[in-house]
C-alpha cells in the first residue's frame, strides 16, 4: 500500500527489508548511544509564549492602532492589510465593465450588476453561469477572486487580474493556467477541491481563521477575527497586552511583567551587527544569542508546507503545527534552488544569512513589508560593505546596470501564477559549473539567456579564478539519490554526517536514503536522530523505514516522546502495529499517545482524500482492517477519482481474498486515469495471482513503459518475463532499468541470478562486483561473487 500527503500524490516506492542480520551489528554497537539530546532552541515554548496566552483573546487591530499610531499606519498600506476584503467598488481592482475573456473556446465575462460584481464562466458541470464575487483575494501583482459556493465553500476563480501597470504589462485579465485545457472535470479547475479557499489559501490571508470543516457534511462554518492579516496574526491575541497596559497607565507600582502581556515576544535579542577587521568586509552579529522566534512566526505563511494541528496558536514551534517540504525533487532544484511555489522559508534555511543569524526584519519592516530603502544595494550594503560588493571589480558589470544589482545575482527570481516574479532567499553564488553538470539554472544566464552555461562558467572562473567561493554544495548527493547512482550512497551518507550543510539538505538526504540503506549508511542515519535540528530528527526517523520491526523499535522508540509533534508523529507512523512486546512499559503509552497525535495530524485536513488514506494505511499496520476501508471509502467520497485510494483499496481487498472487487476498483482506476501506471501495475499482479499470465505479462509491460523512471515497475515486469520463460527479453529489460538506476540492489540480484542460471558467468560476476562496490560491507554480496569466481564443474560432473 502507498502513502500520500497533502504536498502531492506521489507514491513512495515499495522498500525491500534489510536482512536483520545485516544491521544487528552497527545496533549492538551503537544502541547505547540512542539518546535525544535536544538543543536548547528546540525548546522554545515558555520562550515566545508568555504563561497567560491561554487565557488572551483577540481584540482587533484598532484597539492595537490607539497606542501604535506609526506601526498601524506602515501596516495599513501593507499586502498584509489587502489580503483579503470584501468585494465592493473600492476594493477590487479588476475591469467588471463587461469584460470578456476567451479561453479553449470559452468566453467568460465580466459584469456589474446592482454594484456587485459577477463573473459569468463555466460552473462544475461545464456549463455556463453567473456568480457572484464575495471577497477580493491579493492584491499585487494580481489580485484573485472568490466566489461562494454551497455547504461554505469559497472557491478561487482561475481568472486573475494583473494588477501591474500596463507598462509592465498588465491591467489585463489572465488564466492562471494558461497552458493547459481546464475542462469542468480537471481537478485544477475552479469548481473543484483543489481550488477550495477554505483548505488551500483561507489560513494565511486572514487572522485567527478556524475552518470550521464538517466532515460528514463536506461543509465549512468558516470564522476569523478579522478579514486580513493584521497584527494579532503574528503577535497573537492581544487581550493580555491591553491590560498590562491599562494597567501601567493606573499605577507605576504595577508588578513588572516582561513579557508585556503578550503572546509572542518578537523583540530581538540585544546586540548588533559589528565589522571586525578579519571580516573581509561583512558584519556579524555580537551580543545574545539569535532567537528563531520571528523566522518561525513568518514560516507557516511563507514556507510550502502541511498543517498538523488544528488550532495553531501564534508563537507556536513551526514544526509542532506544521511540516514542510523539504527539498523534493520537482520542487526544488538538486541543488536547492527554488523551482515549484515554494515561497522563502526552505530557501532561507539554506542559506549562510541563516546560519548567521539573520532573521527576516533584518531586511524587511515588519509592518509595511517592505525593504528599508528603495535603492536595493544599500539594503544589501547594511552588512556588506559596498565599497568592496558594491563596486565594479566584485559584480563585472557596469555601474547603476542590472548586472550590477546584488539580488540579481544572488537573489534570482522566478515567475509563479504569471506575473509573479519571486527571489529565492537561499543567496547563492551563481554557479554556471552546476548547470552544466546538473542542469540546474545559473543567475548568469537568467539574464544572459542567449549565451551557453560554458561561457557563463567561462565568464566567473576568469573573472574569480580557480580559488573563488562556491557556497555549500549539495547537489553531487541529491542529483545522485534522485537518480539511483551508484555512488548515492556514499554521496548521501556524506552529506547526512555533515553538520555544516543546511539543515533542510541533510534532511533531504535522509529521505533519500532508504532506497539505498546498508549497514554502511545505517550509523549515520542513527546519529541522526539525536540531531539538534528536528526536520533531521524527523526525516531520520522515516529513513529506518526499510529496517526489521526490532531494529525499528530499538531505534525510534525514543522519539515517541520528542520535544517536536513532527517527529512524534512521524515515530508514530512507523512503529503503529509494532509487536507490545518489543516495546518497554514507558514506551506503550508514549507510542499509544503519538498514533493519536498522528490520527489527530491527518484530521486535520479532514477534506482532503490523501488525509483518509493515510489515516488507512495506519489503521492497515494495526490490523485495523474495517477501519482501513472506511477511511479508503471516505477518501472516495470526497473524490470518486482518486486514484491512489483505488490502489490501496483493492489492495486491502487483495489481503482479505475479495479479487473480484479488487478488480472492480483497479479497472475503474484505470479508467479515470488510463496513463496512471501504479493501478495497471496492481492489476497486472491480481491477474498473475489468479494465473492469467499474457494479461499480467501485458499490463506489467505497460506499467513499465508508462514510468520508464521507476525500476520497481521494470523489476516486476522482468522477473515475470523470466517465470514465463522469456529469459533474454527479461535480462534485457532488467539491463535497461540497472542503467536507467545503478544502485538498484533488487534490480542487480536478479541480474545476476538470471545470467548466472543461463550460463553467462562472466556477466553475473561483472554484476556481482557492482552489487559488492554497492555494499561494500555486506558478507552476502561478498559470498555471491566469490562463489561466482569459483572455478564450475565441468559440463556432466557433479
């Protein structure tokens, strides 16, 4: 069975147990050194939380504007302040004159009508109609439009105004897709799930939101304190603070309070940013050590991440309520660069600001948002001398151009939804040598689009020579375990035991590693789950998933009672179902109390299908089993087409003997989505089992040619191919996957087992070797070759 989360659908590939005997020497020694010893900034609640927050209600931002005139003023002209308001004539920006809009032979419109505003497009069933626009969603550089729907429902148009100016090309209505067709059945159009306010957008646009969701019902009661983002959305409720105030104001004996009744503390750490002598012209920060208080109050808004608790409370550790991407690929470059809407939080944690320090008002206001001055480079200049950045002999380009700008180099942008153009926050050296090892994009040719990535790596290595700074390097590691080389273990293993990396990238690494896990690799994952950063913790954690059950429990059993709800629930989810009798007394309640956490995580978006199936997966490992087709059956209900819940429910029907109904769903999978090769794989393994092989034989074929990427599909495909006797078309399609992905072990073992069972000894042992290099400390892989090296009988004698 596969699992899914609300990031994306991507089924995670089925995972080959590592032998027991294997593993059991690094556990024996290093079991002892299995301890969490959490870092002092993980623990971080009584600090950014005042002891009375339970207690604080909202109260409004005007009551916040009485004593803070200027920071209400700054905040008022924000895009926080416009990030939601009700629609009328002095807030939307959009042309409602009887515009019009044609798309795929569509032609919507735009209308006013007794001084409201319409839209008139095609609805859920393709047809034509009219509806009203409630609220104005954004504001710059395109603002978007909701329109309510029943049961609470507040869906996005996919029709958005481009609020720049025409000079910069806007003032126009654009699609938001403009490249694909969005017939009323697509799941990105308007109308459906995708595009519901109230999961996917409601949180960040409007303070103290509660969904309010009804699950039986798929209905909203949607609330919030105020309509945008204002102040009470990052310092938390205020009510507190009004009364410490009222209460300084009545008498100068009042008992002092430091925290001045509120929520969260955002004043920062004293000291100051200093140029040292040795500093080669940047400042660093001197004086108490830096909070993450500020980074994390930003990162729920601005990070691509996944709730899992309901009631987020400001000031809360980001990785209580939430879990981010980490650096996926088709999200993020290799070499971490941003490439799908990942916003800044998981580019920022890449950086060298981060790691010293930096936090985002250094740069930003708080409250307008915007940068301290309009002239870039003095922004820049605030901690990096511009008489030796600023200047000709640093950027190579001519003064006052854009080449000469700082963020243009370090900060290259990248356009989301059409016009929005966003810097990534990582502040990297461009690097036109990655490109062309990695083909990764370079700032270089961002700009010099119509020149090659040799002549930009030509242009820096003249202009800085051999000895310049190349920034952190990650990329050999992740480009390696994304595509199955054969030194991606090695590379990964590297990178994991790195403490110098980015925290997000070691992470990354170890959500790699399972594919790839030995014993050689099995110390560093260990260490791992003693790390002071908790998206290791937690990524650490996923990566013992191949393990047997004992080692499993040995290892994560710990982290039921992390400090972090991200890695508890994470612990949760591997060991649910494990045997009580592996677990110490202490360790029953901590791991009955973490699978509640992690039921309560998914409930969290209730209105999601990937959330149910999740939910009966976890139920699957208890031997839940009704539960299991429950939640399948309730993620059906709230999208008949989701195809991974099909998988994974014909699947429990494969476990409880139900092949018919089995094959029901897989056949109705395959026809909502034909191109899909996980439902046609699953229904090539039914027809094996019930020994129709030409059926199974084609649709494993197919499978295989639908993701030519995945050698489990291949793997599967192959070996049926050699059980029906098709030797050499099997060798030839396991030699196709071995070097589409090197480091496939079951891939190689089959290799080597079909060309030894044929006769071809020579090519088992050159695939014996590559299985040794792979697994340099396993005994097996060793015996196998050595076995292989052997001298044979010859022909006729025993």
């Amino acid at each position: 069975m596969v699992a899914s989360n609300p990031l994306d659908d991507r089924h995670r590939s089925r995972i080959q147990r590592l032998r027991f005997a294997a593993v059991m020497g690094v556990l024996v020694i290093a079991a002892s050194g299995v301890a969490l010893w959490l870092h002092p900034a993980e623990i971080r609640k009584h600090d950014i939380q005042s002891p009375a927050s339970a207690s604080a209600t909202y109260i409004g931002v005007e009551r916040c504007a009485g004593c803070h005139v200027q920071e209400t003023e700054a905040w008022r002209h924000s895009h926080h302040a416009q990030a939601m308001q009700q629609a009328n004539a002095s807030t939307v920006l959009g042309n409602f004159r009887n515009a019009r809009f044609a798309k795929d032979g569509l032609i919507s419109s735009f209308y006013l009508k007794d001084e409201k505003h319409y839209v008139r497009t095609d609805g859920p069933d393709g047809k034509l109609n009219d509806y009203p626009v409630a609220y104005t969603f954004g504001i710059f550089p395109l603002q978007q439009y909701l329109v309510p729907f029943p049961n609470g429902h507040l869906q996005s148009l996919a029709f958005a105004w481009d609020s720049r100016s025409q000079q910069q090309g806007g003032q126009r209505w654009f699609h938001l897709y403009p490249n694909q067709k969005m017939p009323h059945t697509d799941p990105l159009h308007w109308t459906g799930r995708n595009q519901t306010w109230n999961y996917m957008c409601a949180e960040c646009h409007s303070t103290n939101l509660r969904k309010n969701y009804d699950l039986d019902k798929d209905s909203y009661a949607t609330t919030w304190s105020e309509i945008n983002i204002s102040c009470e959305s990052c310092h938390g409720p205020g009510s507190n603070h009004i009364t410490w105030a009222q209460s300084r104001e009545k008498s100068s004996d009042a008992p002092p309070d430091s925290t001045k009744g509120l929520v969260v503390q955002l004043k920062s750490s004293r000291g100051g940013w200093q140029l040292e002598e040795s500093s080669n012209g940047t400042t660093h920060w001197k004086g108490e050590a830096r909070t993450r208080t500020e980074l994390e109050t930003c990162a729920p808004c601005h990070s691509r991440r996944h709730p899992i608790k309901s009631d987020h409370q400001a000031g809360e550790p980001f990785l209580d309520d939430y879990v981010p991407s980490l650096l996926d690929e088709g999200v993020y470059f290799a070499d971490g660069q941003i490439q799908e809407e990942d916003y800044e939080y998981g580019s920022f944690l890449q950086s060298k600001m981060y790691h010293e320090g930096v936090t985002c008002s250094d740069c930003h206001n708080p409250h307008s948002l915007a940068l301290p001055s309009k002239a870039l480079n003095s922004v820049c200049g605030n901690c990096h001398l511009l008489a030796k950045f600023g200047v000709r002999e640093h950027h190579r380009h001519k003064t006052n151009s854009t080449g000469a700008l700082c963020v243009n180099c370090h900060m290259p942008t990248r356009t989301y939804m059409v016009t929005d153009a966003r810097r990534d926050h990582s502040f990297r050296v461009p690097r036109p040598d990655l490109s062309i090892a990695y083909g990764t994009p370079n700032a270089c040719n961002q700009c010099h689009n119509y020149k090659s990535a040799k002549w930009a790596d030509d242009a820096v290595s003249r202009w800085y020579g051999p000895s310049r700074r190349r920034g952190p390097d990650f990329v050999e590691a992740l480009d390696a375990g994304r595509r199955g080389l054969s030194e991606a273990e090695k590379l990964l293993t590297s990178l994991i035991k790195d403490s110098s990396k980015p925290g997000i990238a070691r992470a990354t690494a170890l959500s790699l590693i399972p594919q790839y896990l030995s014993a050689a690799s099995l110390p560093a994952v260990q260490a791992s789950l003693a790390d002071n950063d908790a998206l290791v913790r937690s990524a650490a954690v996923r990566a013992l998933e191949p393990l047997p059950e004992q080692a499993r429990v040995l290892l994560a059993a710990p982290l039921l009672t992390d400090a972090i709800r991200a890695v508890r629930i994470e612990a949760a989810r591997l060991l649910a179902g494990s045997g009580r009798e592996l677990l110490q007394q202490n360790q029953k309640a901590a791991l009955d109390s973490a699978v509640l956490e992690r039921i309560e995580s998914e409930l969290v978006s209730a209105e999601r299908p990937e959330s149910h199936m999740n939910l009966g997966l976890l139920y699957t490992q208890m031997g839940r089993m009704k539960d299991t087709e429950n939640e399948l059956q309730t993620a059906l209900r709230l999208d008949p087409n989701y195809v991974p819940a099909m998988v994974n429910l014909a699947d429990l029907y494969r476990i409880q003997q139900r092949e018919t109904e089995a094959q029901q769903v897989l056949e109705k999978a395959i026809s909502v989505a034909p191109k899909a090769a996980e439902p046609i794989h699953a229904l090539g393994l039914l027809k094996a089992r019930l020994g129709r092989q030409h059926e199974a034989l084609d649709l494993f074929a197919k499978a295989a040619q639908l993701q030519p990427g995945s050698t489990r599909y291949a793997y599967v495909y192959g070996v049926a191919l050699h059980s029906y006797g098709e030797v050499e078309k099997a060798i030839a399609v396991l030699k196709q996957a071995h070097d589409a992905r090197p480091a496939d072990r079951e891939v190689l073992s089959a290799l080597i087992a079909f060309q030894r069972d044929r006769g071809d000894i020579r090519s088992a042992v050159a695939y014996a070797e590559q299985l040794v290099q792979l697994s340099p400390g396993d005994a097996q892989a060793i015996a196998l070759r050595n076995s292989l090296n052997a001298p044979q009988p010859a022909a006729g004698k025993p």
